[in-house]
C-alpha cells in the first residue's frame, strides 16, 4: 500500500506566496507590526511540512487531482523524443484515488516525434485500463477517468480541435488533415468506451510526482536503447 502523502513538492512556491503577500501587506498597511508574528508562525508551519513528491522505493503518493472522488481513476502520461523527430518513448501510470497503482506501462520508438509519444501515452493508458477493470469486477462505462498530461497539445486537442475537426469530416480549417489524424482518432474512439473521460493540463518540471515519475521512466528508456 503506498504510504500516506506527508507534502507536496510546492513548499517554495508557498513560501514565496507568503512573502509577497507579506510585502504588500506591509507598503499598504501602516499598521503592520501587529501581523509580523501571525507570517512567522506560516513560515514556520510551511518550512515544517515534509516533502515526499517520490519516495526513493517509487512508491507514488496518491493523487491530489482525484482527492476525495472514490469513483475516479488518475492517468498521467508524459512522452517525448530526441531529434524530433528521433527515438522516443512515452510512460504512463493509473492510480485509484488512494494511491494504489492499477496499471503502468513505458514503451520506446526508434523514429518518432514529440507530438506522437504524447498521444500515445494516454491513448495506451487508456487501451490498458479498458483491459483491466472488467478483471477488477468493474465496468469502463461507468468509470470516470481524469487524464493527466504536461502536452497543452493533447489538452487542447481533445477539449477543443477534435469537435472542430470532426464536423467537418476530420480536417482542419484550412481543409488539410491533422497531424497525427490517426493517433487523434484512436484517442476520440477511446475516450468514448468510458464514462467520462476529463483532460487536466499540469505544469512539466515542477516538481509533480507523477508527472516526474514518467518523465523519469521514459528517459530511462531512451537511455537504455542508447547506452
């Protein structure tokens, strides 16, 4: 069982919060001095908190996206290549709502590009899922999924391009196909064997762990095939 979360890896983000606050408290408010003790006692309470982004066995804490919906299962994915194109590789791991890893999985291509690992992560992610849950006495069409992914490119395809290309017989405005038609077709099929299937966008290479851990595992394999 993963352990619990003890923090998240955004301790400096706070910290810095806190004290711009600070500083505008005190250029707008004369009377700051009676407030000083009350930003001491935060700082303190935020430099306390321990960080655990990933422990060092890989156990990931649960997701902080799904907290608190028992019925929602997390996707993160993260792909990329070397050239771009070049060999390339995209990971993804699925967890329940309590941190319990479903389903993980990390595959490498020799020639690619940037844009099509990060399709494949979460459409693969997905395919997995689908296999899965009926073993686990659960059912796709009544599972809710957030799909997590640093690709603003898969995120704002898959809540805004793809309605847009479809109704117009999958092309684009221009009346050209879309780069990578088949991958965005795959991914549009997929999604429509779930419940709900929900595009969350997060910041790459800030300290999210699960963004971090398939970062991790996807250079770890380009790094094998290249060693």
């Amino acid at each position: 069982m993963p352990r619990p979360i003890k923090g998240v890896p955004m301790k400096k983000k706070h910290l810095r919060s806190l004290n711009s606050i600070q500083k505008w408290l005190q250029s707008n408010i004369l009377d700051f001095d009676h407030l000083q003790d009350a930003f001491w006692a935060l700082e303190k309470a935020i430099e306390s908190v321990e960080e655990s982004p990933l422990a060092s066995d890989g156990i990931l804490p649960p997701p902080l996206e799904i907290y608190g919906e028992s019925n929602t299962l997390a996707l993160y994915s993260d792909g990329g290549c070397r050239g771009n194109p070049g060999p390339g590789s995209f990971a993804y791991v699925i967890q329940e709502h309590n941190g319990d890893i479903l389903a993980e999985g990390v595959e490498f291509e020799a020639f690619t590009t940037n844009n099509k690992m990060e399709l494949s992560g979460p459409l693969h992610g997905l395919r997995e899922l689908e296999n899965i849950l009926p073993n686990k006495g659960r059912d796709p069409r009544l599972t809710k999924v957030k799909v997590m992914t640093d690709s603003k490119y898969v995120v704002d395809g898959m809540k805004s391009w793809v309605e847009g290309w479809k109704s117009r017989g999958w092309k684009k405005a221009d009346n050209k196909a879309p780069e990578n038609l088949e991958l965005w077709q795959s991914l549009d099929e997929m999604r429509t064997h779930f419940l709900q299937v929900e595009w969350v966008w997060i910041k790459g290479h800030a300290g999210h762990p699960q963004n971090e851990y398939c970062d991790k595992k996807a250079n770890e394999v380009m790094d094998a095939h290249h060693s």
